[in-house]
C-alpha cells in the first residue's frame, strides 16, 4: 500500500510539474527563430545553440546571432547579441540591450575582455568593456576607447574619450563630477 501511494504521489508532482513547466523547455536548437525546435516565445532555461536563435532565455546561449526576449539572464555568447533587458554575461563583438542590463558586456578582443560594440538604452548596471560604449543611465563602469552615458547614477569611465551628457559643468560639481566630456578619465557619483 505504501509502495501504490508513494507512486501515486510520485505521478501527481510529475504530472503538476509538467504541466506548470509546460511553457518552458531545457534545450533549444535553431537555424533562425522561425526554423527552431520551439517557438520564439518559449523560454529556454538551460542551453540554446543556435545560427540565429531568440528566445526568452535563462541560461546559456551560443550561436552566431542569440536574440535574448522579455527579461532574460545568464551567459550569451556570440557574434551579435541582443536583448529586450537581460541580466548576466553578454560576450560577443556587438552586444545590444535595448532596455536595462545587469552584469558584463564584453567580448574576443585584447585577451578575450572587449566587444566592439557594447549599447544599453536604459540602465546599466555593472561594466562595459568595449571599443565603443554607451549607456542610457550608468551605474558602474565603462572602459573603452569611447565611452558615452547619457545619465549616470555612479558611473566612473575610462577611456580616450569619455562622456556624459547629465554633467553640465566642467569641474562645476568637482569632486561629484567632473566634466561633460574629458579624455582619460570622467565620473559622476
């Protein structure tokens, strides 16, 4: 008897779990995101290996374009990454983030540290090490020949030439901030 409910119980947590992880799935394969294992909507938490793959995702993610959707996190890795906002690693030569990002953009270059390209339009949290980096709102720090942040919380850039906008006055706010534009070195706290 107690082997028949230990089973039964068994069935019920398995049948409850397969249905409430019904819309989410362990392994995604795709050519684009219209020739894929899954739909574009279905969230993947585990391990997408794409050409060109976009999927709301947790997990990792490697493939020539990865196209991260809705509010996604892990370890992106590729030649072109873009995301609606995402939280984690995005390693590529170009990396997009067209809301807010948490964590590192980076990429194949000098050492395997630098991307090309690395854009967030809203907040960004964390660091940017690039050829070219911009932030809509920066908390955190970006290194780079060209770094721009339209606002910044507490954000330190280095770099060749740096920006942010939200400063108005050069040395004006010292030492909370320094310049609109500086070379070397500019901050705002």
């Amino acid at each position: 008897m107690k082997k028949i409910l230990a089973c039964l119980i068994f069935a019920a947590t398995t049948a409850t779990t397969t249905i409430l992880a019904a819309d989410s799935k362990s392994f995604q394969a795709s050519l684009t995101p219209g020739i894929a294992i899954y739909t574009r909507t279905t969230e993947i938490e585990g391990l997408s290996l794409s050409i060109w793959g976009e999927n709301p995702q947790s997990g990792l993610s490697i493939g020539l374009v990865n196209g991260s959707t809705g509010e996604s996190a892990g370890l992106t890795a590729g030649l072109f990454n873009y995301a609606d906002s995402y939280k984690g690693v995005q390693w590529s030569v170009v990396n997009y983030t067209k809301n807010n990002f948490s964590g590192w953009q980076g990429g194949p270059f000098f050492w395997f540290l630098v991307s090309g390209v690395n854009y967030t339009g809203g907040e960004m949290t964390g660091l940017q090490s690039g050829l070219v980096n911009y932030a809509g709102n920066l908390t955190g720090l970006q290194v780079g020949a060209i770094n721009v942040a339209a606002k910044s919380n507490a954000g330190l850039q280095i770099g060749i030439i740096n920006v942010i906008q939200e400063n108005q006055l050069w040395f004006g706010e010292f030492p909370n901030a320094v310049a609109p534009a500086m070379i070397l070195v500019n901050w705002r706290f």
